[in-house]
C-alpha cells in the first residue's frame, strides 16, 4: 500500500471515528481528538459491546441448539468471543490511526 493510500484510510477511519452518531450510546467513552485511546478504553468499550451482542447471540445460539435437539454452547462463550475478537480488530485498525492524529494535535 503506497503513503497516499495509506493517508487516505488513515483519513476514513478517523472521519468514521469523529462522528457522534457512530459512537452512539458509547460516546462517553470517546476520547477528545487529541487524546490517545488507552487499553483500558478500547476494552470498556469492547466488552461493552462484546457482551451485549454476544448475549443476543447466546440467545439465537441456545434457540437453534434447541431447534436441532443439541446441547447449547455456555452462555457466556459467545459474549467472550466477540469482546476479544472487537478488542483485537480495534487495536488494529482504529486505535494506531486516532492514536497517530492525537500525538500530532497534542504537539500543537
């Protein structure tokens, strides 16, 4: 990937994080712009999520598993799965790239 492409998502990612509507009911967890996301934030927020979703789908899981007359997962592997797998994708696409812009503004 050439620098101008780089800059170029580096550019999308951060218009996608900078918008209030896609934080939704977590925007208290929003960093200001020139603030690093810490771990300690990227996992609130991942477990956060994980664990909402993850019981949703606990839920379907356990239905299904009935439907087909097989034992359900444990509750709680779904929302353990999805909090890992939304704190790993975090730490690799959006936290690099805010943590980039927040060191460059907080040098200002």
């Amino acid at each position: 990937m050439n620098d101008f492409s780089r800059s170029q998502l580096d550019d999308l990612f951060t218009r996608f994080a900078d918008s209030d509507a896609h934080w939704g009911p977590l925007l208290f967890l929003r960093p200001k712009a020139h603030q690093s996301l810490s771990v300690a934030r990227v996992l609130a927020l991942a477990t956060l999520l994980g664990v909402a979703f993850g019981l949703c789908g606990s839920v379907l899981l356990a239905l299904a598993a009935r439907i087909a007359g097989r034992a359900a997962p444990p509750v709680h592997t779904f929302p353990l799965a999805l909090t890992a797998l939304y704190f790993a994708l975090c730490q690799l696409t959006f936290v690099p790239v805010w943590n980039k812009r927040a060191l460059r503004l907080a040098k200002r």
